[in-house]
C-alpha cells in the first residue's frame, strides 16, 4: 500500500481553491481578483511540479 504524499495533497487543495477563487473573482467582477488567483494557480502549480521532480530524483517517488 502506498503512503500518502501530505504534500501533494497540501498542493491540491491550494490549487482548487485557487481555481475556485477565480470563480468567487468573476462573480465579484474584481479583475485584480482574477488575476491574483490565477497568478496564485500558477505558483502553487510551479511548486507542486518543482516538488515532484525534486522528489522523483531522489528516488522518494
């Protein structure tokens, strides 16, 4: 059985609710809004795919 990853998991969760800022953003009609939550997708997307290389070449995948 594999071991969950807490930090993937911690990654997942910034990244829906960062997508779901978005949508509360675009309901708002606050464009820094959108943009922030999508520059926030973006950089908790970088950090999870960083983390996954980092892990995946010391072998910890």
């Amino acid at each position: 059985m594999n071991h969950i990853k807490w930090v993937f998991v911690m990654y997942a969760v910034l990244a829906a609710a960062s997508i779901m800022g978005i949508g509360v953003a675009i309901g708002l009609q606050s464009i820094a809004g959108i943009f922030g939550s999508i520059i926030a997708l973006v950089l908790v997307m970088g950090f999870g795919f960083k983390t996954k290389a980092k892990m995946r070449a010391n072998g910890e995948l």
